[in-house]
C-alpha cells in the first residue's frame, strides 16, 4: 500500500514538473503534451517497443527516447520500463512569432509551398546555373488528392550535357536531401541555405565558384510534402507527423498514418515494422511508396552502377559520387550499413571520408550499431551505396535535448549553430564527389 501511494505521488510530481516545464513553450501546452522520455532498454528492447508502436528515438548508450505524454509514459510503466522526463519536444517561440509570413510556422520555418517557390526563383535568377526538376509525386497527389509534386534542384555552371538526367554526364555529383522525416524540420532549411550558398555565392565566393565549375549538385529539399503539410498544419504547435500521408492501411488515426519512406526503400527491405501505426512501418512492399519511386528513379537516373551485388563487394576506389540524406537528432554521421551490424566493404574509406565532414560539424561518426544503436532496413542511403556504389552517408543534425535539440529546435538555431556547423561539412562532401572512396 505504502509503494503504490508512492507511485501516485510520483506520478502527481511528475504531471506537476511537465507543467512547469511546458508552460513557457510554444502554443497550448498540457502536462500530456508530447515529451522526450528517457527509457533505459536494449537495443532489441528498442526495436520491440517501435514494432509495438511506441515513437522510439535516439538516447545514450543504455536508453533511448520514447516520445509521448502521460499516456505513454504510462503505457511504458505498465510494460515494466521505467521511463523518466528527459526534455521537452516544443521549444520556447520568440515574442515576434505572431507576426511570421504565411508561408512559415513556429519560429520561421518554411513551407513545402515556399520550398516549392524558392527553387522556382533560384532557377529563373540563375539559369546558366540551376535547372529544376519535378522527379516524381507525393502519395496525396498520385492518388488525386491534392500533395505535391517531388521537386529537385541541380547545380552547376552549365556546360553540353551538364545537369541531365545522365549516368554518363562529364562531371562528378553530389545528391543532398532532405526532410524524408517530415517533422526533423532543421533539414530543409539547411538545404535551403546550401542551395543559396552555391547559386548566389557563385559570382563572389571562390569555393562556391570551384564547386560549380567542376561538380553537379542536386538537392531534394523535401522529400516528404505531404508529412511537411501536416506538421506545418499545427502552426505554434507543430505536428509530430514522420510518415507520408498514405492513410489507406489500418485504423491509424492522427500523426500515426503513413508509411515510413526512410524503411521503404527497394535495397534490404522488410527487417522493419508491419505494423501500420508504428512509427517505422515499412509499407506493403519494398519501393511502395510514390515518393520512395522517385527518389529512387532519380539516383538511378544520375548515378551508374558502380557496385557489385553481393552485401561484400566494395565500391572500387575509382567510385565517383557522394550523397547525404539530412536528418535529425543526435550530432551523428552515420555510414554504412545500416541494415546489419556488419561494417560495409568499404568501411575503412567511409570512416576517413566521415572524419573530414566531422572536422566541420563534430559529429560521432559510425555505423547504426555505433551512433543510434539499432539497425534499420529499407534506407535510402543503405540503398544508394548498396545498388549504385555512391559513398552515402546519414547526417543526424541537432543534439537531443536543449533549445537546439530534438525535432522541433528553435527557428534561430538554424543559422546560429546548425548551418555554421554543416556548411563545411556539405563543401566537403561536394568536393569530394569526383573520388569519394580515395580522401
């Protein structure tokens, strides 16, 4: 009797501590609003809870990060977890936000719309440089109900035969993406700026200059519309969605829809959920997706097949082609492979080309097994090295907790921290597109 009065009170303290924790931050917050709580649990532990439909996200060695309210929090206990506040998942909105534009949400950050526009005018304003592509369509629209078309940006000065959809065209590439995981919202806005950096530092930056002279590089800034519709939906008070839109499996209600694109692609697949709900849910089939097929199509239209087909064969030295699949939290470069613990053929030459984009952002660099602790299938960057050769990496932008932390960081950490940090590391990885497997 005496314990279980202690687990009231605990539990009384709890809702008391979230809200106080809560009460400063953006829209309105509730002690059930979602936080980050922290589990300790194994890495099949993890896994576990994700395939049951838990949102399971990075932590320390030993834990992970469970996001919910008291329900799930509650949910946890019931299971014999023993979860405990961590950190809040909305940070605290500048005064001025109520006076944002309309084509942003909390804080500053821009819409699939804006996104959309933007790429519209960097192609007008710099046509010997940029050529704009739609590669594909979201879930939404190939199914006629509304969505977005999947757009792409390639950048080069232009000369015969450059920024063609050609594994043959004369110069190296570098394929950036971004917002696949349509709430880790600090992505497309580094693409953005790196967009911008290329296209107007051309005329007057050297590297910028260099980079464009000798290197195509192409960027999908959203490759989630759909996802980034809703989440930008809830305005102050953004919505938790990962997944596309594709509500035509199970009961799924609310930010539980949709298919996770990042376990859809065709390289590995089926290792993930089946679980509809879950935030992991792999799709019926591998490549399902509308918006996987493109990013897909679009890798294989650039880049040639450099690799050969058993899980040991390495790319060889003379690969060209680099690409980085933006995404966040946890300050991680993550090389392949992420479908097994075991390190890829080419691991030695991951962990040197890894070691330069860490000189710029200071990231740990490693494999799933050595940053998030457990292994994913159906990625796309397991499937643009295990298919095609190109050296691929997963950015993991943003630490886990604080005002710069988690899914939703503040608007300003973007140029404050996150675009200081990562600009170096994105040069890096353009300029070593013409010998990825050699630096």
């Amino acid at each position: 009797m005496a314990s279980r009065s202690l687990s009231r009170l605990a539990l009384v303290a709890t809702g008391v501590l979230l809200t106080s924790l809560l009460g400063g931050t953006a829209g309105a917050q509730t002690a059930d609003t979602p936080v980050f709580w922290r589990v300790p649990a194994t890495a099949a532990q993890a896994h576990a809870l994700a395939a049951a439909g838990f949102d399971v996200e990075e932590g320390d060695a030993g834990t992970v990060n469970v996001v919910g309210g008291q329900a799930v929090a509650g949910k946890l206990r019931a299971l014999g977890f023993r979860p405990s506040f961590f950190d809040t998942v909305y940070k605290e909105l500048p005064a001025e936000t109520n006076r944002l534009a309309a084509d942003t949400f909390y804080g500053g950050y821009r819409t699939v719309t804006a996104h959309e526009n933007h790429l519209t005018q960097v192609a007008a304003a710099h046509p010997d440089l940029a050529t704009k592509y739609t590669i594909g369509q979201s879930w939404k629209k190939a199914k006629g109900q509304g969505g977005h078309d999947i757009q792409a940006i390639c950048l080069t000065k232009k000369q015969a035969g450059d920024c063609t959809l050609s594994t043959t065209s004369p110069k190296p590439k570098f394929f950036l993406m971004a917002q696949i995981h349509a709430r880790e919202l600090s992505t497309g806005e580094l693409a953005w700026r790196f967009i911008d950096y290329l296209a107007d530092g051309y005329a007057t930056d050297a590297t910028a200059k260099s980079i464009l002279d000798t290197t195509e590089v192409w960027v999908v800034p959203i490759a989630n519309p759909d996802g980034v519709d809703i989440v930008a939906s809830g305005g102050n008070s953004p919505k938790l969605q990962r997944k596309n839109a594709n509500n035509s499996r199970g009961s799924c209600t609310g930010t539980n829809i949709g298919v996770d694109l990042n376990r859809n692609s065709t390289f590995k697949w089926g290792g993930d959920s089946n679980s509809a709900c879950s935030e992991t849910y792999q799709g019926v089939s591998a490549g399902s997706e509308p918006e996987v097929q493109a990013l897909e199509t679009l890798a294989r239209a650039i880049f040639p097949d450099q690799r050969g087909t058993g899980d040991n064969d390495p790319a060889p030295s003379t690969a060209k082609g680099t690409m980085i699949t933006l995404h966040s939290y946890g300050n991680d470069i993550i090389i392949p492979w992420g479908f097994t613990q075991a390190t890829s053929p080419n691991d030695a030459q991951y962990r040197r080309l890894g070691a330069k984009y860490a000189a710029s952002n200071g990231y740990l660099v490693g494999t799933n097994e050595e940053t998030v602790g457990y292994d994913t299938t159906g990625t796309t960057d397991d499937f643009t090295y295990g298919v095609l050769g190109v050296a691929s990496v997963t950015f993991e932008v943003g630490g886990s907790s604080g005002t710069c932390g988690g899914f939703l960081p503040r608007y300003t950490c973007v140029d404050s921290t996150f675009w200081p940090k990562n600009k170096g590391a994105l040069i890096t990885a353009a300029k070593a597109a013409a010998a990825p497997y050699q630096q």
